[in-house]
C-alpha cells in the first residue's frame, strides 16, 4: 500500500509545483451578495446566484414547509417510492416555464448531461460538440461510446465542415452550452438551428447558465434568440439563477419518456429532498414575477464590463452575467484574486483543467441584487491591482 500512497503524493507535490492544488474556502453564513470566509467580509464576485434569490423568502418558506411536512430526504429512487407528489408538480411547472409538452428533474446538472447524452447517443452516432463545453458534457459524450467531432468554439464555418464529415452516421446530434460557463459569451443559436437542420442533426443545449437571465420570460438563451420550439433537447441547471439545487431536461413528451426508462443516472439515484423540490417551484415563480432581477444582472454586468474593458482588461467576448478577466498565467491569476481578498473582494482563481493551458483567469459574477456601488468599489480595486500586477 505505500506504493499507493506515495504515487498520490508524487501526484499532489506535481499539483502544488504548478500552482494547480486546489482547496476549499468554507463559508459561513449565506452565499449572498456579501460572504463571510475566515471571519472576513467579502463581496462575492464569485457565485452563480445570479438573480440573487438562494435566500428569497418564497424560497425559504416554501422548503422550511416542506420540511416540516414531509421531511428530510426521499430514500428512495423516484422509480421505486421516491416520487414525491411534489415532483410531478415541480416537472409540471418547469414544462410551462420552458413552454414544452414534459420536463423531468435530475439531481444534478452533472448527471443529467452525463445520463442524457450517454442515454440518446451510442455506437454508430456521431456528436458535435462545442469545443469549450462543460465538463459534464464531455464526460456524457465518453460514456456514450458514439464517435466525437469538437469545432471550434463558436466557429459556425467549423461546425458546417464537421457536419459535412459526419455525413453518413445513423445519428448527428450537436450540443453546445448556451452561455459558455467560463467565457460568458453566447452560443450562435439562430445559426446552429440553420445548420442542424440543412444536416439533419439533433440539437442538445445546456441553459444552466442562460436559464433565469435570458428571454423575456427568464426560460434561456433559446428564448431570447426566438429558437426554443426547433431545440429538440434543452437541459438546464436549477442550483445557478434559480438558487435552488438539481437540474431538468426539457422538451417533447416522447423523449422525456424515453429518458425517464432508460438514463442510468436518474434511474439509480436516490430522488431529491422535498425541500428543494418545493424552493425549485417556488423560484419559478419569482423568476417570471420579478422580471427586474434578470434585466437588473445584465444591466450591472455590462456596466462592469464596459469599465473593465476601458481600462485594458482581457476579457474574451463575454457578454453574460459571467466576465473573464483573461490572465494566462496561474501564479500571477492566483496572486490577483488573493490581492484582491486582502480587500475584500471574493474573485475566484480558475485554473486549468477547468480553462485551457495558460488560460487561467479571475471569473466575476454579478448579482443582480449587488447595489451599484458595490460594483463601482470593486472594478476600483481591480483596476488598482491590475495595475500594481502589470496585468493593464
Ligand atoms: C454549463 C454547465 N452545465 C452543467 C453544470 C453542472 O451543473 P450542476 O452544478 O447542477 O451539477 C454546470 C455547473 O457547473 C455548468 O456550468
């Protein structure tokens, strides 16, 4: 066994030399605008409470009640007791919300791309798949076993030639996050619905970062650009915008049935609590009542990134709630975001794997809830410590 462990720690030391160890920063109190971590007040530029409404009181009420009612935990998968009736209301809900005949819960935005794309793809298929996409996609893609094409990231010239190479498979199906995770820029939505049907190819998106921001009615990306009805396979997030927990699929009756019999990672789990499933539909509600949140979080964001941009920041072509500052070296990345702590300032390193080789970057989230101020103070810091750091 010390073979074993000395392996790992070889493995470790290689993690801290490159400056890639990666550890944990516990909070106490509520993830909201302002975080406590090490008895430190800090602005939280770093969550994906976007709307700001994790600790809305619906939201509170609704999951304190079920609690009380029902509860801690469903022990059971949902296809052997663990379907609370609060489930099929929440699915219900969330088919209205995206405006789609079903909708069905998973536990995770994790094993829903795992489950769905391993579920609807198989030997003899081919996926095209964005090549910036979240790590839950291409481990779905893995396990899927079908054949693999990326195109470059929003390339529609890239994506045209792969269909045209993937002429002859059985199925095509191509999926692409919606508003890239650590980009924050936006899938072309209008030209890859052209394309998959001038190639008759499925196309799979991934809201969890588009959901709750996007579209007059808060349901996405697809919304807002008018494609929703010619997306066939539509997943979101609900632990992002929504400040709950879990994810969804979202689309026709027949493939939510399809899905429901066979994804492995929703058939061997064991069902959400019904606490998050009662806070999932009450931020529904709150999504499509308070419509200021979501123009609110753009609003700010662009603020912010018209004053970064203006003072010489990198900052790839966001145009989300989600801005990379672009540094590339880790080091320097991780001695930015600490500079930035010493004020206060919650501005989270991301290293590789989770961005490219020398990619490494600060990604800022704004809160739709963050007062102007607040923001005008920060992106002061930043362009102070940018300087300082010779980043601008
Ligand atoms: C684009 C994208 N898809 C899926 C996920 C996974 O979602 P979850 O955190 O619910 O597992 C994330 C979250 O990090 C994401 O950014």
């Amino acid at each position: 066994m010390e073979d074993f462990y000395a392996d790992l720690a070889q493995k470790l030391e290689k993690l801290h030399a490159e400056h890639l160890f990666r550890e944990f920063k516990s909070v106490a109190g509520p993830l909201s605008e302002w975080v406590e971590i090490k008895g430190k007040r800090l602005l939280n530029l770093s969550s994906n409470n976007y709307l700001g409404i994790a600790g809305h009181p619906l939201l509170r009420t609704a999951a304190s009640q079920a609690v009380q009612q029902l509860g801690c935990g469903s022990t059971s998968a949902r296809l052997i007791a663990g379907n609370y009736e609060l489930y099929d209301q929440a699915e219900k809900d969330l088919a209205r919300f995206k405006d789609t005949e079903a909708a069905l819960i998973f536990n995770s935005g994790y094993t829903a791309n795992l489950g769905i794309i391993s579920t609807l793809a198989d030997r003899g298929d081919i996926i095209l798949s964005d090549n910036t996409n979240h790590a839950s996609i291409i481990d779905g893609i893995r396990l899927s076993g079908a054949d693999l094409l990326r195109f470059k990231h929003t390339d529609m010239g890239d994506l045209e030639r792969c269909l045209q190479k993937a002429a002859g498979y059985r199925h095509k199906l191509i999926i692409t996050d919606s508003v890239f995770s650590m980009d924050g820029d936006l899938a072309p939505l209008p030209a890859i619905v052209e394309l998959k049907d001038k190639y008759k190819a499925a196309l799979m998106i991934d809201e969890a970062h588009g959901g709750g921001i996007f579209g007059e009615n808060g349901r996405g990306l697809a919304e807002y650009y008018g494609v929703s009805h010619r997306v066939e396979i539509t997943m979101g997030t609900l632990g992002k915008a929504f400040g709950c927990f879990g994810a969804y699929v979202a689309g026709r009756k027949i493939l939510i049935d399809y899905l429901r019999n066979k994804t492995r990672s929703f058939i061997y789990t064991t069902g959400l609590p019904p606490s998050v499933l009662a806070s999932v539909q009450a931020a529904l509600q709150v999504v499509q009542q308070e419509k200021w949140r979501r123009e609110g979080v753009l609003a700010k964001a662009a603020w912010v990134r018209n004053e970064l941009a203006e003072a010489g920041f990198k900052l790839l072509d966001s145009q989300s709630q989600i801005i990379p500052i672009l540094i590339g070296d880790n080091t320097a990345t991780v001695e930015f975001s600490r500079r930035l702590f010493d004020e206060n300032i919650l501005a989270v390193a991301i290293r590789p794997p989770t961005v490219p080789l020398n990619a490494a970057r600060l990604r800022l989230t704004v809160m739709a809830t963050h007062s102007n101020e607040e923001l005008a103070g920060a992106v002061q810091h930043l362009k102070q410590i940018g300087r300082e750091l010779g980043i601008i």
